[in-house]
C-alpha cells in the first residue's frame, strides 16, 4: 500500500489561489469517488476541508474546492489568506482490501 | 456536541501491548463508523483501521494486521484500538476519526490525539 502521491510543499501570496494536486492509481482516487482534503495546522488534529471529491462540509470557507480527473485529485485554494498555512493530506478510499491511504501530505505556505 | 477524546497512550516496550481508547460522546457508535489514523513524529497522516457502525466490518492497514484489533463498547460509547507485537514503528500519535454518517467515506471529526510511543 503506497501513499497517495502529493507535491511536498506549494506557496503562494494573499489573495492568489494554489492548487495541490493528488495522484494515486485505479484502485483509490481513480476507482472511487470517495476523496477527501484535510488541513492541519502545527500542534492541531486534522480537520475535514473537502470530502467526496468536490463536497464541501458546513462551516469550511467557499475558497478552498475540490476536483479529480482520472487518478488524480485536487485541491484548490483561492484568495489566499495568512490563516490557510498549513499541512494539506489528500485521502481517498482504496475498498475493502486496502481500506484508506493517505498523501504524503503538502506544505502550504502563504508568503 | 460531538466530541471524541482519546487516551490511553504512553511509553512501553518493543514487543509489548497497549490499548488506546476513544471516549464518544454527542452521538452513537451504533450509527457511526469510526478510524484510527496515526502520525509519527514530523511525519504524514497514515490510516490505520476502520469500523462500521454495525462492528462487524473492521478493515486495517496491512503493517498492522495480525497486530491491531479495532473494538467497541457501546454500552460505554467508546472505541478501542488493541496493538500487540508493537514495533518502533508503530510510535506515533494515534487519532481516533468518525464518518459523518452511514455509508460515508470521509474522516468527518477528529479527536485530539494520544501518543504512543514504542522504546527498544
């Protein structure tokens, strides 16, 4: 069970929009529709950004969407803000054998 | 208010056992699946086992099969993970996650954390 394959950092300037992108196989991202984005910011748990690919949770900002287009998923963040700093994690479900996997994970860094 | 806090965590030995606990509250395991993902120290999220809400489905991570067991006590609403055969590896800080409802497919909250960590 290999991660999910994600850039190790991407940076960018207020008020500009980043896309983090996300690239597994056709037995996760590519077979399933069940991706998820998580923040994490030093010292704090996860929290829930995007799930199912595009759907976003209540109370999670219109600024941050999700998409996927074969074995690949992203994440985009626009209108940057100092407060979107933080470890982004791709996740996606891989069925009953493999259960979950996650990305490496991205440095987000909001010069 | 749903609210998940884990415990159980601490030093012990290569080769020991340990439990870790996830105490639910502000809704019912009965209705949720839940997740153990870890985090070694400075390193990536790694998913680690699943329940379903009817505790008869349980899924884990192939590092820790054989190892791990995944529980629950519903009449205390709290999630167990068991480790055995624990290895320098497996130190990390282990969350416990819920889904948002059946049949959902995403780590919707998270608890806070405990850390575990595996000494030679």
């Amino acid at each position: 069970q290999s991660a999910l394959t994600q850039p190790a950092s991407v940076s960018g300037s207020p008020g500009q929009s980043i896309t983090i992108s996300c690239t597994g196989t056709s037995s996760d991202v590519g077979g399933y529709n069940y991706v998820s984005w998580y923040q994490q910011r030093p010292g704090e748990a996860p929290k829930l950004m995007i799930s199912d690919v595009s759907r976003r949770p209540s109370g999670v900002s219109n600024r941050f969407s999700g998409s996927k287009s074969d074995n690949t998923a992203s994440l985009t963040i626009s209108g940057l803000q100092a407060e979107d700093e933080a470890d982004y994690y791709c996740c996606s479900y891989a069925g009953t054998e493999s259960g979950w996997m996650f990305g490496g994970g991205t440095k987000l860094t909001v010069l | 208010q749903e609210q998940l806090v884990e415990s159980g965590g601490g030093v012990v030995q290569s080769g020991g056992s340990l439990r870790l606990s996830c105490a639910a509250s502000g809704f019912s395991l009965t209705t949720h699946g839940m997740h153990w993902v870890r985090q070694a120290p400075g390193k990536g999220l790694e998913w680690v086992a699943f329940t379903h809400y009817n505790g008869v489905n349980k899924y884990f991570v192939e590092s820790v099969k054989g190892r791990f067991t995944i529980s629950r006590d519903i009449s205390k609403n709290t999630l167990y993970l068991q480790m055995s055969s624990l290895r320098i590896e497996d130190t990390a800080v282990y969350y416990c996650a819920k889904d948002s409802s059946v049949g959902s497919y995403e780590l919707h909250s998270w608890g806070q954390g405990t850390l575990v960590t595996v000494s030679s």
